[in-house]
C-alpha cells in the first residue's frame, strides 16, 4: 500500500514536513507494510519557501534588511544559479510573526524589507523572481517594496512619503524612472482573490488580523485607492489585494503573473506524478471548513488525488462550520485531531494518534 501525505502547515504549532511526518509515523504503526512519501505542501505564505527549498537545487542567500516595523530582522532567499531564479518569500521580511502583538500595526508597517530582498537578487544575478506573498503584517500596496527599489513617491512639497499605509496620505507625485527590475520576468505565489480596494479588499478583510481598527481600515482603503488612481490603476481588480496589497504593486509595476502558491508548490515537488503512482493521498491543514474548497491548498490535493481516482483522506486540528463541503467536494473522510492542541510537541503526538486511529479501521474503505 502506497501512501502519499501532503500536509499543510498548522500555523503556530507545525510546520509541512512536521505535521506530514508525525502522519508517516501514524500510518506506518497501523499499517506497517506501507510505503508513505511526504511531501510538502504551501499556498505562497510563511513557510512557503523553506517546503520547496529541499526540491530546489539551490543556495540560501542571508540578508539583513528593513523588517516591517523598520527595525532589522536577518532574511533569506533562495537563489537556484542553473535558471537564474530567486524565490522570495515576503513573510521572511514583512511577516506578522516578526512582530509582536504591540507592535502590529498596519498605519506604519512597511513592505520596504522585500524589496531589499528583491533588489539583493537582481543585483546577484537573478533573471527571474518569484514571490510567494502571504502571512504579511503590511497594508501599505507594495509602496514600501517600490521606495526599495528605487520608486520616488513625494508629497506637496516634494519629500518623500513615510513609509507605510499612512503616508499614502500625503502621495502627490509618483516617479518610477529610477525602479529597479522593471523587464524582470517576475510570478507571484497567491491564493487570494480580493481586489485591493473596497469591502472585499485588503483593508477591510485582512486589516483588522494585522492590528487595524475599524475607522483604520476605512482609512486605509481610501488611501489606497488614491494610491492606485494616481498610478494609473485599477483599485478594484480582482486578486490584487493579497498581502495587503503587494500583489498590486508587483502584478501592475512590474507586470508579474499571479499564480496559485499551492499550484508552483506541487509542480516543484512533481506532486503529481507521486499521487498518480500511489494508492491513498492524505492532506490537511490545521482547520478545515467551508473555505478549505476555495482553492486551498489541501482542495488543490484533493482535486489531484480525484483526478486520478484516488481516495484522499483529510487530517486536521479542527473542523470549521461547513466542513461537510469538502466530503461532498470529493474527500472520503475528514479527521480532526484525538486531541486539538497548539504545543508542538503535543500536537505531534496527536497527529501521530489520529493517522494511526484512522488507517487502523479493520473495515476503513479504500
């Protein structure tokens, strides 16, 4: 019996590879014939890169720059010479968990830190970038990133703006004739649809999990929508409003390609080939409810292990309000933790007991 186990990270608690290998270990206590092949899995935020880097034949470059309160914070890329790509992953620079709970606050975090990031690749030899966005504690559109990269963003009396969302405030003139990496082919790692503006956009939805009141976001949306018009943008486009509006800036700036992060996650670690070949595809996340078949990444797993007639078994620390659409989605079954806890070490150990519980049923139907 050939198992394949691909597990999202649950947040706060495991990593990929953690929680997917505490799966192995479960299955193979219950069916100790098994052959189980762990492979990562990420949908373009934090911990994105460090799934993918085993896949990628590369080289992990160290930098120190801008964190998203402007204090330094040590990051990395991976740089991979035989195709001249860096993969950068915005989190390492302008993350939530790089701060701490008072210190979130998206009037003032700053996306500046990325483009460091960014510019650093070009400069070493990168023909390519991709960026996996996600986990951000910004709300700024990408200004900060641009300012890195050589963006002039000036107010009346010709100074530059104050890094993040609230210097948007005071933009009167806009000049991008020194922005670095313009002509760079460039893929953006998101699942998100928002637009950048309006009640579904980056303010208003994710602001409010980064630190912003309710009258800040409607500041904010109303700031960056100004931002985008006086660029020459779209406010409203669909997909632009992921990491508080990085997106924006890289896919209208630079004319980057958004693509799923789970979808470039699975063809790196040839996922693909591995489900096709086996005979139980298992996958999760730490909760899994009616959003889990928007396009997460555990739904883009399934859809492959259905895709090749595979029955795909879900594991997770909790199961949300409808929950039952992703049984009706094409799961077999959904498992939630024995015990839902959030310490690491507890919540191996539970991952562990809920794979053995799972695929120790005498009768299980595969």
């Amino acid at each position: 019996m050939r198992f394949v186990v691909a597990m999202d990270s649950f947040k706060g608690s495991l990593t990929s590879l953690e929680a997917g290998n505490a799966v192995k270990r479960g299955i193979e206590r219950a069916c100790p014939e098994a052959e189980v092949t762990v492979i990562p899995l990420a949908d373009g935020g934090e911990g994105t890169i460090d799934a993918m880097e085993p896949f990628l034949n590369g080289i992990t470059r160290n930098v120190t720059v801008t964190g998203p309160a402007g204090k330094p914070v040590d990051a990395s890329y991976i740089y991979v010479p035989g195709t001249q790509t860096a993969y950068i992953e915005m989190a390492k620079a302008a993350g939530l968990t790089l701060l701490d709970e008072d210190e979130r606050d998206p009037y003032v975090t700053t996306t500046y830190g990325v483009g460091e990031l960014m510019k650093d690749a070009i400069l070493n030899g990168a023909k390519e970038l991709v960026i996996c966005i996600g986990g951000s504690a910004t709300n700024d559109g990408g200004a900060g990133m641009l300012q890195a990269l050589g963006a002039r963003f000036n107010d009346k009396d010709g100074l530059e703006i104050r890094r993040g969302c609230k210097g948007l405030r005071d933009l009167e003139t806009v000049d991008l004739s020194g922005l670095t990496g313009r002509g760079i082919p460039m893929t953006v790692a998101s699942d998100v649809n928002n637009p950048l503006c309006g009640p579904d956009g980056a303010s208003f939805v994710y602001g409010p999990q980064k630190g912003a009141s309710p009258e800040a976001c409607e500041n904010m949306d109303g700031w960056l929508k100004s931002f985008a018009e006086k660029c020459g943008f779209d406010p409203f486009e669909k997909g632009t409003g992921a990491a508080g509006g990085m997106s924006f800036a890289l896919k209208n700036f630079f004319d980057a390609n958004i693509e799923s992060g789970a979808d470039i996650v699975l063809r790196i670690t040839d996922a693909e080939d591995l489900i096709r070949d086996c005979d139980i595809v298992v996958t999760g996340e730490g909760r899994m409810d009616s959003q889990t078949i928007n396009g997460k990444a555990p739904f883009k797993v399934m859809k492959l292990g259905r895709k090749y007639s595979k029955p795909v078994f879900g594991i997770t620390g909790i199961t949300g309000d409808g929950y039952e659409k992703c049984l009706e989605a094409g799961f077999e079954q959904i498992a939630p933790l024995v015990v839902p806890v959030m310490e690491k070490g507890a919540a191996l150990k539970s991952c562990e007991e809920t794979a053995f519980v799972l695929f120790g049923q005498p009768n299980m139907n595969t």
